[in-house]
C-alpha cells in the first residue's frame, strides 16, 4: 500500500499499533484511540510526523469529518476482553456493535473505499468442527462474541445494502510484542514469558491439553493489508492453521528462552474451551500465507518483552 490516507481505530493498542507500524512508511496514518487500554508508549518508536493521533471515544466523535479524504478503514477499537463483557454487557454493545455501525455509517457517507473490521474466533464458541471453516454455524457464547458476529453482520449487510467494501478479519489467537501481560485477561503467550522473566512458574489451567491456534502479530498486519488491496469482501480467519497445545507452548517458551520452568496446574476456567484450530484456506485468495516460523516469532517476543526492540 502506497500514498494512501487512512485512520485505525484503535491504533494504541496491541493490534492497531502494529497496524500503523506497517503503513506509516508509505501511507498518512490517522488513529482514533479513547486510550482506554491503548498507550501512546506503543507508537513511540514511530515517526509522529505522519501520525495524526485523535483521542476520543469513537462513538462520540464526528467520525464524518474525520474520514472525509481517507481511502480505508482498518477498524480494531473494541472492548476486547471476554471477561469484562461478561461483567458489563452493555457497555460492550456500545462500543463494539454501536461503535462499529458508526464506523460503518460515516464510510459509507465519506470516500471510504474499504473497511477492514477486527472479528474474532470467539464467534465460533465451542464448536466441535476443527478446522474451523468460515461457514460453520456462529454460536457466540459471551457478549463479546455477540458483538463481533454482530459486527460482522453489519459489514456484509454494509456491502449488500451500499456497495461499502468491507472485511471482517476473525482472527484466532494473535501473539507478539507489546501485547499486555499484566491485564488481568493476558493472553497465555505474554503471560508465560512474564513470569519466566521474574522467574515465576507459568500457570496452566486443566492438564494442559486444550490447544489454541497463534498468530503472529506481523502475519496478521500483512492479512489486513492483503485484503485491503483486494477486491475481496467478507468474513476470513487468520490464523496459523496450525494446533499448540499450551504444555507444547510452555516446553518451545522453556526451549527458545533457554529455560526449564515447570508450569503450575490449577483448576480449568468455565467457560474456556477446549480447542481452537483455524481453517485459512479461504484468506489463501488474497494471498495470506504465514511462513512457519512459531520458534523465530516466539523468540522475537520474548526479546521485546526482556527489554529489547
Ligand atoms: N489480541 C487478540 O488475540 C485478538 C483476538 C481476536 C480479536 N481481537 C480484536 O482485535 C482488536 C484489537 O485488539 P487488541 O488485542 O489490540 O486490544 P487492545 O485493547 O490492545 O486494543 C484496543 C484499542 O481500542 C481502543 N478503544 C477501546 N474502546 C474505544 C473507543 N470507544 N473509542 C476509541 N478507542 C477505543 C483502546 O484504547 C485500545 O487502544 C479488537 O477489536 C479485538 O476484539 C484481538
């Protein structure tokens, strides 16, 4: 992508960080982030000069006037957290489904051309149907995940109804530097190289077995670009295609940190469910591949988190 004008919301957070990251050296980068749990921190290391930073919730803001000249929408402000939807639902539905259609709206009334919208697997609940396939029935089993299928919704019916190109991206269990690992609601990944850096043991909650699907946080920067640039709509998976369980994960994180930490098993969490495996052929059209590398992406991480770039 060149020369282009574009705004991620969200773009202080995790994600949306590294979503400007990879666009900032050729494209004008706008980012609407309330900072609830983004920071100015995660774009530090970037050229300020070609970010415009709006602070503001974006169910507040004239998201109008602020996408009037720009070409795409990578949209990744939400509640993000499972848990915290459960506690405050509604809270979760203005943001995330109020939010989103706001977004919706002021595209489809501006010259946005495509939105490209952050879904979830959480969409998929516990379904049995490994690997998940794009078309395997929704069964959301947290407001969250009501609110991503809701959204998801929105995009497609954005398409139908006013030709707005739109993506949602479900993306499985994304990993890598600057991700949070002291939010109550860490991911695995940052929450296992944490404690082995304050030399604590990882905790594992169940026997261990339960398997994820991760990815990555540059494969899933080049996803959101990839299918920007297409001419694809629609809802697509980005994960690996690959399973770890988490006693595989804690043993390569012992491996790549030169470490022998054993983890500590506790009680499994309700509600967490057992696997997660993405199907990714159907991303495969716009010509998302990630190389396997999980040891090399992993390694990278745990150079950020101990300090390094
Ligand atoms: N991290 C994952 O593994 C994962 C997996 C599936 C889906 N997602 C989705 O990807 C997106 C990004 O997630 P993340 O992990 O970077 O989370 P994050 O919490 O780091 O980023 C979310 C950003 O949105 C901002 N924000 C929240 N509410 C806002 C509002 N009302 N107005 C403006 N900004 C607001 C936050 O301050 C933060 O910077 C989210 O939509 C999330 O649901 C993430």
């Amino acid at each position: 992508m060149k020369d282009k004008k574009v705004v991620v919301t969200g773009g202080l957070g995790f994600i949306g960080s590294h979503i400007t990251e990879g666009l900032i050296e050729d494209n004008e980068v706008t980012i609407i982030d309330d900072m609830s749990t983004g920071k100015l921190e995660n774009i530090k290391h970037l050229n300020k000069e070609k970010i415009e930073i709006i602070k503001g919730d974006m169910t507040e803001l004239d998201l109008k006037s602020i996408f009037k000249d720009k070409d795409y929408v990578f949209h990744e402000a939400a509640m993000a957290s499972v848990p915290q939807s459960v506690q405050d639902p509604e809270k979760c539905n203005r943001i995330n489904i109020t939010g989103t259609l706001k977004v919706l709206v002021a595209a489809r009334d501006t010259d946005v051309e495509k939105v490209v919208m952050a879904s979830s697997s959480a969409v998929y609940g516990d379904s049995q149907n490994m690997p998940l396939r794009e078309d395997a029935p929704v069964k959301p089993m947290s407001p969250y995940a009501v609110t991503k299928a809701t959204g998801e919704l929105y995009c497609s019916n954005f398409t139908d109804l006013y030709g707005l190109q739109t993506a949602a991206l479900r993306y499985f269990n994304v990993f890598g530097q600057r991700q949070d690992p002291n939010s109550q609601y860490a991911a695995a990944i940052p929450n296992f190289i944490d404690r082995i850096l304050k030399g604590e043991r990882p905790v594992i909650y169940g026997d261990g077995e339960q398997s994820r699907d991760f990815i990555y946080i540059k494969n899933v920067v080049d996803a959101n670009i990839k299918v920007c640039e297409s001419t694809k709509t629609g809802i697509f998976n980005i994960g690996h295609g690959k399973k770890t369980t988490i006693n595989e994960l804690v043993s390569i994180i012992n491996e790549v940190m030169e470490t022998e930490v054993e983890p500590v098993y506790e009680d499994a969490r309700v509600g967490d469910i057992k696997h997660s495996l993405a199907d990714v052929s159907k991303a495969k059209s716009f010509e998302f591949e990630p190389e396997d590398n999980f040891r090399e992406e992993l390694k990278e991480t745990v150079r950020w988190f101990a300090g390094g770039s």
